[in-house]
C-alpha cells in the first residue's frame, strides 16, 4: 500500500471512529430526550388523570349533595301538605261545633265568662256575629250570669262581627277589647298544633 493509500485509510478510518462516536452520542442524547420526554409525558397524563378524577369526585360530590337537598325540599313539602291537612282537618273540626248547639251554647258561654273575667268591668259590649246573636241573645247572658254567679250589666253590640264564632268583650267605648273568636284562638294555637302534630306523624 502506497503512502498515500495508507495516509487515506488512516484518515478514514479516524472518521469512522469519530462518525461512530457521534452516532453514538447522538443516539444517548436521542434516548435521554426520550425518555425525559416519555417521564413528562407520563407526569402530566397523570396529573391530567388526578385532575379530571378529582373534578369527577368534586361533580359527583355536588350532584350528591344536590339530590339530597332536593329530596329534603320535596320530603319537607310533603309534611307541610301532611300538616296543612291536618291543621284543615282540625279547624273543621273546632268550627262544627257551631253546628251542634248545646255544645256551642256552652262553649260561647264559656269563653264570654274568661272575656268578662279578663276585662274586670261591670259594664261589658258582648259583641257577637249575626246568626250568633239570633240565635242565643238573652239565653245566652243568663248563662253567662250562672257562670259569673252575679248579674252582669251586659249590652249586645248592634254591629255583628266578622267571625265564625266565639265572642269579643270590649269596654264601652270599645278603647279595650277582649278577643276570643274561633279565628284568634285558632292562630294563637296554630304554631302549638303544628309542633305536636310534627311530633306525632314523623317524630320531629
């Protein structure tokens, strides 16, 4: 082999190893970007995966949350359409004592006498409503002077009230007022009827 072959070889072979050199390096660069590329990529799917996993936890969460409040709301409508049954029920049953008129006789006396008591006047206005006057008026004062165990000096109002029953006691200008009809006791019980009714049909 010629000098010049051989220097030619030499040099080849000088660029060879360097070619190889560099392939080789270029091929552990290519595996290191490779790698750190598939380690990011795994990381960010993952957090991509915790992210929508806890964004299906949050969304399953509220949804849970939402069903229960809307089952409570509907839950709470039903008792009060239960309770607002039973408070109908119950008025009816107080006003249809109305209907029965020795009993009613004895209820309107009674709660004249409390009115009368509670005012703490001779002289008393015994208001009542129109078929209420018709049908008692002085049957009605005598019963209330049994009750009283005195005459009273008890005048009839000329106006009927707007009641189903019962009775208002006022002095006689009217300054003070004693209100005992079907509608304000019913309201003064009212909230005490829904509490026990509340207590007997669901245990509150």
């Amino acid at each position: 082999m010629s000098e010049t072959a051989k220097f030619t070889e030499d040099i080849l072979s000088v660029a060879r190893e360097k070619s190889r050199s560099i392939i080789s390096k270029a091929q552990e660069d290519a595996d290191i970007i490779l790698n750190e590329a598939r380690s990011n990529f795994l990381r960010e799917a993952s957090e991509i995966i915790k992210t929508a996993e806890n964004d299906a936890e949050a969304t399953r969460r509220r949804q849970v949350s939402e069903a229960r409040h809307g089952l409570k709301l509907r839950e709470q409508e039903e008792k009060n359409k239960i309770l607002a049954e039973v408070l109908d029920q119950t008025k009816k049953a107080v006003f249809d004592i109305v209907g029965d008129e020795r009993r009613y006789l004895e209820y309107l006396t009674k709660v004249s006498v409390d009115g009368i008591r509670e005012i703490g006047l001779e002289s008393v206005v015994l208001h009542l409503n129109a078929n209420d006057m018709k049908r008692f008026g002085e049957r009605l004062s005598r019963e209330i002077d049994k009750r009283l165990q005195r005459a009273s000096r008890i005048e009839f109002a000329k106006e009927p009230i707007d009641t189903a029953g019962g009775a208002m006691i006022s002095n006689n200008d009217g300054t003070i007022r004693i209100v005992n009809t079907f509608e304000q006791r019913y309201e003064a019980l009212e909230s005490r009827l829904l509490i026990e009714a509340g207590k007997l049909l669901f245990n509150d």
